[in-house]
C-alpha cells in the first residue's frame, strides 16, 4: 500500500499556524513512507472562498517548502464529479429526494425539541419496503438526503485519540446535495478522499463530528476507510484559542517578521509531537522519525518566545550570504547604504548571534551602512578631556597597525595601559565616535570590518 495523504484547506482566510501544521504533520508523514501528498483546496463555499485566499495557502505552502506531489485540486472544478455519484446513490438507493422546505424541516426539529429529543429530520421523504411516499408537491425542488443507516454505531480507531464511538442516532440524514444540486461539505471530502486514493486523513479535532458521517457515506460507496487521526487545536499560552491576541496567526507574517522557514517548520513540528525531549531538528530527521504514535492527545500551546530562540538557532546556522539576501531588502528601506560600506555577509556574521529575527538582524547591522551621527550629550559624557589623548594616540597608531583583531585588540590594551585606563573608558567612546552608538560587538570587530580609512576618517572628525 502507497500511504497518501492530503492537506485540504478551505481558502476562506489566511494560512494560519493550525493549519500550516496539519499539512506539515500530513507531509511528513507521506515523506516518512515514501508516500504521495496531495493539496485539496475546499472551494465550494463561494460566499467565504477568495482567490486572495487561495495564493496565500500555495505561498504559505511554498515557504515552507511543503512541496505537493498532486494537485492543487480544486473542489469547484470537480462539480461533475460529484453529481455522478449522487446521481449513482440515487440509483442505488443510499440517497433519496427530499421534499420537505426548510420551515417544515425546522418545524420538525422544533416538534422533538419540544419532546425532549434530540433536533433532527424525522425521515419523511425516506423511502422503507412498503412505505408509501408522500405526493410530490408540484414545482418544489427537492434536496438530495443520504440514507444513513438508522442502527448501530460508527467506530473508528483514531490514529490520534484512539477509539471513537458514535452511534448512528446521533446522525441525521445528511444533505448531500442542495436543491440547486449543489453538493455539500462533508459529501464533497468523502468524495475526494476516495477518488484521490487517501490512506491517512490527519486534520483538526474541530472534523470529529464530520468523520462519522464521512464514514457512512464511504461505507454506503463501498470504499475502503483511510485511517482518521484528529490532532488537537493549538492554543495560546492562556489556554484559550488561538487567536491574534496572542501574536501573528498568519504563517505570512512570519517572513514579514524575518523568521526562517526552518525554523517555523522546527517549531511547528513539536506543537503535538515529540521525539523524546528534542527541540532542535532538521526536516529531514523529523520525517525519519515522525510517526502518529508520539502525536499528543492534548493540546498544543504556542509560545512565541520559544519561536523566537529557535529561530535564533536557526539564524546562527545559516550561511552569511543567505541571511544577507533576505536582509537586504529591509535594510534598503531603512535607507542602508551598501557602497563603501563593510560586506553585508561579514556584519551579519558579527551580529547574528544575539537577534532573534531577521528584522532585527537588519537593524542591528545597519550600524556598517549609515553615517554615525552621535548625541550631543553621549560625546560630552563620553568624549572627556581625560580620555582624548588616549583617544589621539588610538587615532594615530591606527594608521599603521597591522589590520587584524588580534594586532587591533593588543594596540588598544597598549593605549589603555599607557594611559592607566580602564577598558570602558575608551571602548564607549570610540563606538560612539565610530558607529554613533554605545552598543556594538567588540570595538576591535567593530574596527577591523569597517576598514582603517572608515575609521580614521570618524575619529577625525571629533579629535
Ligand atoms: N477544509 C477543511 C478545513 O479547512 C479541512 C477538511 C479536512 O481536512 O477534511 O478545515
């Protein structure tokens, strides 16, 4: 058996963390078995569906380099399809017209609650041996209802939650198609996971309740059943919902923010799974080890600041040049100029180890591709009378140093010694003078990556 699965979003919104973790968790698990995954995208709700909304999934997906081996399958374009199974069930009697209008439906719904019983359609329009069917109303439309069985019990042994009971009580006899012959939610999925050969459903627990009726009709088509596995909601650190209160819910604000797909990818992985008590891995080891078997019961918290220090691991491991191609362009708006300036792979090596985003990666480099323009009131506390022949001779012995750190860091503790001061004391003002602020790497990697000219032309300046 070639294991499939499927990731089938409705394009109603954004690509949001949930979601992105479904397919993530559905991904892996076809890589894990060397299997086929499909994306579905559950078009029929027109009145909700946008193509804005569509494009954000395909980015969503492709940012994270969640790569599809089939579709995208759109549920609008598959109408036909869906029409010549009614049509089938029609024949074969699993499905029936209904003729009862939506107010006599509620009138009876109202009739059971009124009894105490549980809202439903009492079967009007359902045809038993020997029953005689009311008359057809003229001109009315009818819906098409699935004749689930009035018996017994669904059961299904989530991959997830374990065992999972419903007796078919419990279930109406769904709509499958409205009376414009439109087909319906649940219809459409148990259609699509059937023909697309679907093995394993992994989704949100928000589907327990489809499944049953999922089932019955697969049943009814005499389909084999994929396995369910329904993984619990991500909530926020509060316990409740995820929502934007607690942060970006939009897997595309992610980039914008200047996190890496590694490490959105990292840390979605561990929302629900767990390989013993590792945090850090690479895709490749988590489709070596993901399973359904270390898939929590229980949900999901999301913690940004967890995000935030693996993407902190993630920046230190990435090339320099990579990093610089995705700094760039927010360094550019932040007026950054590149010509002259220290290469931008070089700054980023010096200061990726203590940002957390990329964004903050970019404001920190900035500091090589702007004109330092210190405050008055830091040069006056900084820049002092006792300080500036230390200064003056640091500015002199620069012109002929040998430009390395290690030849840069010996010269400075010379002047230091010289002078009887302490490191502080000529650290801060040099980097205010250099770079028109107090906190920077060490000055000497600060010095040696903006050149001797950069830097005698800034001390001059104020010497
Ligand atoms: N379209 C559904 C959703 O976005 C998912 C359906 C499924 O996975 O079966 O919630």
């Amino acid at each position: 058996m070639t294991v499939r699965t499927r990731f089938a979003p409705s394009p109603t919104g954004y690509l949001h963390l949930g979601g992105a973790r479904t397919a993530l968790f559905s991904w892996a698990y076809a890589r894990h078995f060397g299997g086929k995954f499909i994306l579905r995208i559950e078009d029929t709700d027109l009145e909700r569906s946008t193509p804005e909304a569509v494009q954000a999934i395909l980015d969503g997906m492709q940012w994270l380099g969640l790569e599809h081996d089939e579709g995208p399958f759109y549920q609008m374009k598959r109408m036909d399809r869906y029409r010549e199974v009614i049509a089938q069930m029609l024949q074969a009697g699993t499905a029936y017209y209904c003729y009862c209008t939506p107010e006599e439906v509620e009138a009876m719904r109202e009739r059971f609650r009124a009894a105490g019983e549980k809202p439903r359609y009492d079967g009007t329009w359902r045809p038993e041996a020997g029953k005689t069917l009311p008359p057809v109303p003229e001109g009315r439309k009818p819906v098409v209802r699935f004749r689930n069985p009035l018996d017994g019990d669904v059961t299904w042994n989530d991959v997830v939650k374990g065992p999972i009971t419903i007796s078919n009580r419990e279930l109406d006899d769904l709509i499958i198609a409205r009376q414009d012959g439109t087909p319906t939610y649940n219809f459409c999925v148990a259609i699509d996971d059937w023909d697309m050969k679907i093995t394993h459903v992994i989704r949100g627990d928000d589907h327990v309740n489809n499944t049953p009726r999922q089932i019955n009709i697969l049943n009814a088509l005499g389909a084999t059943l994929p396995q369910y596995g329904h993984v619990p909601m991500i909530l926020g650190a509060d316990g409740e919902k995820l929502s934007k209160r607690h942060g970006a819910v939009s897997v595309m604000e992610y980039p914008a923010q200047g996190y890496l797909p590694e490490a959105m990818l990292n840390y979605l992985a561990r929302l629900g799974w767990s390989h013993g008590d590792d945090e850090i891995f690479s895709m490749e080891q988590f489709v070596a080890w993901f399973d359904t078997d270390h898939l929590s019961k229980s949900p999901a918290q999301f913690n940004p600041e967890k995000l935030a220090w693996v993407n902190n691991h993630y920046i230190k491991q990435a090339d320099n040049e990579r990093l610089a191609n995705l700094v760039r362009p927010v360094m550019e708006r932040e007026g950054a100029q590149f010509e002259g300036a220290p290469p931008l792979a070089s700054a980023i090596a010096l200061m990726k180890d203590r940002t957390n985003t990329l964004n903050e990666l970019a404001d920190a480099a900035m500091l090589f591709y702007r004109q330092p323009n210190p405050e008055a009131a830091l040069l006056a506390q900084h820049v002092t009378d006792a300080v500036k022949p230390a200064l003056a001779q640091y500015a002199e012995q620069i012109r002929t140093v040998e430009w390395k750190k290690e030849a840069l860091s010996a010269m400075l503790k010379q002047v230091l010694a010289d002078h009887k001061l302490k490191m502080p004391q000529l650290a801060m003002p040099l980097r205010l003078l250099i770079t028109g602020q107090l906190q920077t790497p060490s000055i000497d990697a600060v010095v040696e990556l903006f050149g001797r000219e950069t830097v005698l032309a800034r001390l001059a300046k104020y010497l």
